[in-house]
C-alpha cells in the first residue's frame, strides 16, 4: 500500500513517484486542480507523452478542471474516499474532458 499523505504539500512532492509513465505514453493532457478550504490551492498536472510537470497555480489551458475541498483531495489520493462516490455526491466536481478523470486512477494509482 503506498504511502499515506497528510498535506497538499506532501501530495505535490508525491505525485512525480506515484506516476504511471506507462499509462501516460501518448497522453497530452493538462488537468487543472482548485482545492478549495483550510488548505485550498491551485495546481495543474501538464502530461504529454509520459512524463509528467506538476506546476502551481493556475493553468492557461487545462483540458479538465477538477474541483473539490482540500480535505476530501486528500482523503481520495489516500484510498479513504472513493472517487465515484465523492463526484456522485458533489464533493468532486469536474469541468471539461470526462474521459481524463476517469484515467486519473491509471495514472496515479492509489495502493
């Protein structure tokens, strides 16, 4: 089981070693993040072809805006808060490509 996370802070610094450079070959792709609450920030993740930029603030161009309270964030990326769940009951809110949220999980596996 990977490690559990206790800030946004520690989620940035973790995203580049939970990355999946093998589920991101031929991906180009920007998902913009807007966490809202105690801890709330910007950041964007710019894919393209395998590797991955993990940037702050807001990105010009994201192809997915994903929006949710800092609290929920990282109850999710720690596996305590199902991703389908959270969107079906409005904690998730996502703007723009479908198909990007749902490869999320592919490309930053939780366990």
């Amino acid at each position: 089981m990977a490690e559990q996370v206790g800030s946004i802070k520690d989620v940035l610094t973790e995203m580049p070693n939970r990355f999946n450079t093998g589920a991101a070959q031929g991906l180009k792709a920007v998902y913009q993040f807007d966490l809202t609450g105690d801890e709330g920030t910007k950041f964007n993740l710019a894919i393209d072809d395998g590797s991955l930029n993990v940037g702050e603030g807001t990105h010009a161009s994201p192809n997915i805006t994903i929006t949710m309270a800092a609290s929920d964030y990282l109850d999710m990326v720690n596996g305590k808060l199902n991703p389908q769940m959270a969107f079906m009951s409005g904690k998730l809110k996502i703007a723009g490509d479908m198909g990007l949220a749902m490869k999320m999980q592919q490309l930053f596996p939780i366990a």
